[in-house]
C-alpha cells in the first residue's frame, strides 16, 4: 500500500509498505526516524511512544494502515539540536537519561502529561507523573531523576511555550 500521513507537520508518502507492519518500523526502516526505540515490540515498554492524532500510543502496536491519513508526532518533532525542548531540556538537567533507550518514549509521554496538567490549570502531582508514566520502562534510572525531570518541566512549561508536534 501508499501510505500518506503527516510526520511532525510534515506531509509524507511511502511506497511498498505492507499495512500490517507496524508503524514503528515504517518510521524507522521506511522514513529515517529512528528516535522512537524498538525495545520489546509487544507494547509494554513504551520505548517507542508517538503521538497518533494527538494521543500517545505504541507505535509498535499500531499498524502502518490504521496511519493512514493520520498526524504523527515522534520526539524527532520535539525542540532542535539548537534548541531543545523544555521537556528534553529538564530530563537532561535533572540527569534522567542514561542509557536513553527508554527516554524518547519519556519524552513523548511527558510532554502529553504537563501539557494536558498545565492545560487543566495545575502541573502533575507526584502520582498522576507515577501513573501517566507507568507504561514507560527504564532500566537505568530508578526513575526518581524521571520524576525530578518531570515536574522541572512542569515548572518551566507553565510559562508559555511551545508543545511538540501532534
Ligand atoms: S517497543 Fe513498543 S512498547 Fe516496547
Ligand atoms: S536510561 Fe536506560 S533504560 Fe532508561
């Protein structure tokens, strides 16, 4: 199949896909984006996370034809290589990457949960971040740097900012 989409605002076509293949791997294997990580494939690790219309999900869970016609959201959508993200920002300065396979999942996660908290009027306490990012493994961190991360973005996002692609 064709499959026509919006990457990060971006209008993309690609060819020859099999519509039963993942869409972690066409972002991957078939659109040269490789930030979303492969960890487990089976949707319990939430290494790989986008945006599908706004709303995180495991792109390993989604098939490529359920993204057709659909608005995609990958960390690569998320702040530059000049500048980061206020949410890639404070999980590098709360020192919560190691490894960083699980972190552009985190990445995605998070921005979801500060932007839809602050939009609701208050940043995430501590056990709506432990619930919103339960889906998230890492293996490194121990995940209080995670939720150190968290709400220093809360805190710099409540000032006006802009959110990553959706
Ligand atoms: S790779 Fe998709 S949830 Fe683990
Ligand atoms: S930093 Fe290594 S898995 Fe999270």
């Amino acid at each position: 199949m064709r499959l026509t989409c919006t990457v990060n605002g971006s209008a993309q076509q690609v060819d020859d896909v099999w519509e039963g293949e993942s869409l972690l791997y066409v972002l991957r294997e078939r659109m040269g984006l490789p930030g979303s990580k492969n960890a487990c494939e089976q949707g319990e690790c939430g290494s790989c996370t986008v945006y599908l219309d706004g709303v995180p999900v495991c792109s390993c869970l989604v098939a490529a034809g359920q993204a057709e016609g659909r608005a995609i959201g990958t960390v690569e959508g998320m702040g530059s290589e000049e500048t980061l993200h206020p949410v890639q920002q404070a999980f590098l300065d709360a020192g919560a990457v190691q490894c960083g396979f699980c972190t552009p999942g985190l990445l995605v996660a998070t921005d979801d949960l500060v932007t839809r908290s602050l939009a609701a009027g208050a940043p995430p306490a501590d056990a709506e971040i432990r619930e919103a990012l339960a889906g998230n493994l890492c293996r490194c961190t121990g995940y209080e740097k995670i939720l150190d991360a968290v709400k220093l973005a809360a805190q710099r996002m409540a000032a006006p900012t802009t959110g990553a692609p959706r």
